[in-house]
C-alpha cells in the first residue's frame, strides 16, 4: 500500500430479537477508541454513521456515501472505502462477506414495517439471482486478521434481509463512483466480548488498507 486510505464506517441500531446491537455500540466508539489506539500510516477513520435497520434508511446511505464522496477532492475515489458492519446474533464468529444479492426477503418486517418477499433490489440489475462481489481481496484480509487471532471467516451469504439490502446499494454504488465497499458479520457481544470486538474493527481497517 503506497497511499492514503480513507474507511467510512456503519452499523446498525437494535431490531426485533436483537435489543442491543454491538455494531451500533462499535461504530459509536471507533472515533475515541482509534485515537487511543492509533492506526497504521496511511490510513484514516471517515465518517461513523449508525443506521435504522430498515431498507429505506438503507437507502439514506446513497445521500451520506454522495455527500462524502463529492467532499474528498485531496483524496482519490479510489482510496475511499465504506466498511459496513452488521450483526448475526447467531454466528460465533467474524464473517467477511464477499459479495451481496440482488433479493429483498425479509423473514421479519424491518423496523419501518417492511417485509419484501423475493423482491429484486434494484429492477433494473435484473433478476434476485444477480450479485455484487466487493473488489476487496477478502482472502488478504482474511490473512491479515488470522494474524491477529481474531476467529474470522470468509461467508458467500450475507443473508437477505437489511444487511444484504444495505451491502448490494453499497457495492453498487462504490462501482459507479469508484470506491470499495466490504460488509463484515460481528457476533453478539456475549459471544466475543467487546474489547476484542473493538480490536477486531481497528484491525480490520488496518487490513483493508493494505488489500487497498
């Protein structure tokens, strides 16, 4: 990595069966918990953002990632990555999520009352079958984090409710401007408490960097 690397940030607030979701308390302490900790050179923390769990807060996300965007003049569209964290509270460990789907079918309303089935993301991409694959090497960062320790894996499904809805805006938005997008799955914090979870997220921007 020779260059500057910028990585905007988001998590998501409760929802139904999960009342406290780490990513929101994650996002809420990365500012203060990176300047203690501090980072590798070349690579800064942008904007921390919690959203909704609903997939029209989703797409608010477009107006945030635009905003931001237009804004990095001194710094390359290139060199901007958005990194998306989102809860399995039934996972045990990390997941780096490779690439989203094209389908909206949520098990459970989202927290606006929306409940698509088998519903296309964006029409005009096609059919629930098409997907996005981050352009994110997720093995050099899988690499990177099992260097850490962390319990990580590489996942081809990121399911098909919010997270998934919110990872293929992302990826296709992140193609159209030029910039990266990468969702990673986090467990409950009774699962991987949150100190290591905290550590975890710092490592992970320092490993998204170098794969940059």
């Amino acid at each position: 990595m020779g260059s500057e690397v910028t990585i905007h940030v988001t998590g998501f607030k409760k929802f139904g069966g999960v009342d406290e979701n780490p990513t929101e308390a994650i996002v809420n302490n990365l500012k203060g918990y990176v300047e203690r900790r501090g980072l590798h050179a070349g690579v800064t923390l942008g904007t921390c953002t919690v959203l909704e769990v609903a997939g029209d807060r989703a797409l608010q996300l477009y107006q945030t990632m635009e905003s931001v965007t237009s804004k990095t003049d001194d710094i390359s569209n290139a060199n901007v990555v958005w990194l998306h964290l989102g809860v399995n509270s039934g996972a045990q460990r990390f997941a780096i999520e490779r690439q989203a789907a094209n389908e909206a079918t949520f098990l459970c309303p989202d927290e606006l009352g929306w409940q698509p089935y088998q519903v296309p993301i964006v029409p005009e991409d096609g059919g629930i079958s098409r997907k996005r694959e981050t352009c994110l090497s997720v093995e050099a960062i899988l690499k990177s984090l099992k260097k850490g320790a962390y319990d990580v894996m590489i996942s081809d499904d990121a399911g098909r409710f919010v997270c998934n809805y919110l990872y293929y805006h992302s990826l296709r938005f992140a193609e159209q401007m030029g910039s990266k997008s990468l969702f990673v799955h986090v467990p409950l914090f009774s699962r991987i408490d949150e100190e290591t979870q905290m550590q975890f997220t710092a490592s992970l921007l320092e490993a998204i960097a170098s794969a940059c």
